[in-house]
C-alpha cells in the first residue's frame, strides 16, 4: 500500500512540475466551457432574406416589414427578378428568399388569394427547416390580420416552399463536408505535432543539427509524410460520401482536392506550431485536441449554425482554419459553386497557411537553436 501512495504522490508531483501541461489542463477547459457555452444555440437569429417584388405595393411592403420587425430576418436585398437569386444563393450571400407573385396587393384585395414562394438555402438541413417554419409563420400571421380587415369575406395567402441544395434535408449532406476538416485535422494537426515533439522530447530533432539540411527543410522532411497520409484520407472519405452515403457533388473534383492540399498544408503548420511551443508529447497532444479538435467541431460551423452564435463570439470563428474549409468544400460539394465564388475563403486559407508556416520555421530555429 506504501508503495502505490508513493507511486500516486510522484505521478502528482510530475504533473506539477510540468507547469506547461498543468496549466494547459487547468485553463483551456474553462474556457471551452464558456466559448462553447455561448456558442451551442440552436435558435435561428439574422437570417439573410432576399425579396422578390416585381411590383411593391401596400400589401407587400407590409409583409416586408412583418419580416424585418421580430430581429430574426434581416432584407439584404429587394430584387425585380428570380434571376438574380441562384447567384445570391450560390455565393452565401442569402440564407432564404421571398418572392411576391406579380400583383399581389391587387390580386388579395379583388380576387381573396395570392401567392407568395418562400426558397430557403437547405445545406443545413435543421437550419433550412427551421428557417422555414419561421418565414411561413410570419406570411400566417400576416394573413390572419389581413382577414380580420377583410370581414366576412375573408382573405388566403398560399405560401408555396422550396428548398436549394438539400431538397430531401438529408443530414449526411450537411455533416460529411464537415467531417472531412476534422478527420484532416486529426491526421495532419494532432499526428505532427504529437509525432515533432516526441522527437523533440528524445533529443532526436538535436542530433540533425550537425548535418547540413536547414530547419524548414528538416520541417518539411517530418511532416510530408502527413501530407500524403492526410491527402489520402480526403480520397477515401470522399469516395465514402459519393458511393456509400450517395452525397451530392456538383461542383469539381479538381478544386476540391486542390483546396484539401491547402487545408493539409494548414493543418501541419499548426501542429508544427504547437510541437514548437510545448514542452512534451503530452502537452502537445492535450493542446492539439482541446485547441484544434474541438473549435473545429464547434466554432467551425460543422455543428451549429455561426449565424445564431452571439456577435461577440461570430469574429472569434475566423481564425478556426477548419470554418474556412467546411464553407469551401460545402460550396462545391453541394451548391457547385467554383474558385470565382469560394476567392475570398481560399485567399483568407492561404493566408493562414503562409502565416503559419513562418512561425513554425522561426520557432523551431530558436528551438533548435
């Protein structure tokens, strides 16, 4: 019995000495706790409405304004014409779409009944449906009112529905896209960095300074091996999604798995930065998968919508590489969208990999050094 509380009291006083585990464990916890308190919510708030009003009148600006008064919808734009929708739809820039019947005001006043086409972006299922509800609702309430006004006559709006991208709400088609940053992430991220500095922790990384290769070139040397490992993982989990759970993909192959040796690349710069900046294979293996894993996860906007996350809290998800990644790889899998649209995530992605590169350079030099 001596023994084994001899055995626990110097497990503890190793942990204890390992400042840089002992605080990794004590604080990244609590503030997953309250990041992902606030960022778990599964109410719609800001939905990016487009209207379609080929002739406003008083009937229509008045349901337009019903839209815009509770917070949830917000118009982002008032179009003549269903043409200009699919461009919206396909560059994110519209989360739902109303489009009024010509003669709208005219036809619910003489002839009782108009029409109204709710079109909702269904990529995420749960969201699309939701967004719907909410949007039919308001067009119900509006025509309560207006039948109030109308007496005995009475008066009947017909919302007709129409969902983009996910017409069927299968959920398979919002998460694979999503699984596969995190299965990159796990591959690329937490096997660098866990592999680096268990190098690191043997003393290995030390003896290759007497040869004449440079520290980006010793990097390089450790992590390609990831890179083809990761980019063959992209290549069985998209052929899972096409053949096994029948995902839709309309866009190309090519700029999708272009944009995955990006994502890679990424991945591998953070987890060399994390092998850089830790002390053992332990913290860098808890620091990889509190820090990397999880916001991917979460803030990434796998699960749970960014939009209904608090504004505070939205800026926060921009330095998640996984975010950037999910949104490219859901735009070509599911809307078919091409580099013309996805520019700016591919730019902010690139920007990142170049940054992160740097600093794991620079800090294996001063490490090594």
């Amino acid at each position: 019995m001596s023994a084994m509380r001899g055995f626990v009291v110097k497990e503890f006083h190793h942990i204890l000495r390992d400042r840089q585990t002992l605080l990794i464990l004590l604080l990244l916890p609590l503030a997953q706790v309250l990041l992902f308190g606030f960022a778990l919510r599964t109410d719609i708030q800001g939905v990016r409405l487009v209207v379609v009003d080929p002739a406003p009148d008083a009937s229509t600006l008045a349901l337009r304004s019903r839209f815009t008064a509770g917070g949830t919808f917000r118009i982002v734009g008032v179009e003549a014409t269903t043409a200009a929708l699919a461009p919206r739809f396909q560059a994110g820039e519209a989360d739902q779409a109303v489009v009024f019947e010509p003669g709208f005001g005219e036809k619910l006043a003489h002839e009782g009944q108009a029409q109204v086409l709710v079109i909702t972006d269904a990529t995420d299922p749960n969201t699309g449906a939701t967004m719907q509800a909410y949007a039919t609702a308001v067009i119900q309430r509006y025509e309560q009112e207006a039948a109030q006004r109308a007496g005995p006559r009475g008066v009947r709006i017909v919302p007709e529905t129409r969902m983009r991208f996910n017409p069927t709400l299968e959920s398979v088609n919002l998460f694979v896209p999503g699984l596969i940053a995190l299965v990159l992430t796990i591959v690329s991220a937490l096997m660098s960095a866990i592999s680096l500095s268990r190098e690191k922790e043997r003393g290995t990384l030390e003896v290759l300074l007497v040869s004449p290769l440079r520290p980006w070139e010793i990097i390089a040397g450790k992590v390609l091996p990831y890179l083809a490992l990761g980019f063959a993982n992209v290549l069985t989990v998209l052929a899972a999604a096409w053949f096994v759970f029948k995902v839709p993909f309309r866009g190309s192959v090519l700029l999708l798995l272009g944009e995955s040796l990006l994502f890679i690349v990424t991945c591998l710069a953070l987890g060399t930065v994390i092998a850089a900046v830790t002390s053992s294979q332990r913290t860098a293996m808890i620091a990889a998968l509190t820090g990397l894993m999880m916001p991917t996860t979460i803030l990434g906007g796998m699960i749970f919508p960014i939009d209904s996350m608090p504004g505070w809290m939205r800026p926060l998800t921009n330095v998640v590489p996984g975010k950037w990644f999910i949104l490219i790889s859901r735009g070509i899998m599911l809307k078919g969208v091409g580099l013309g649209d996805l520019w700016q995530e591919t730019a902010i992605l690139a920007g990142m990999m170049a940054v992160l590169l740097v600093v794991a350079v620079r800090a294996f030099r001063v490490r090594l050094g």
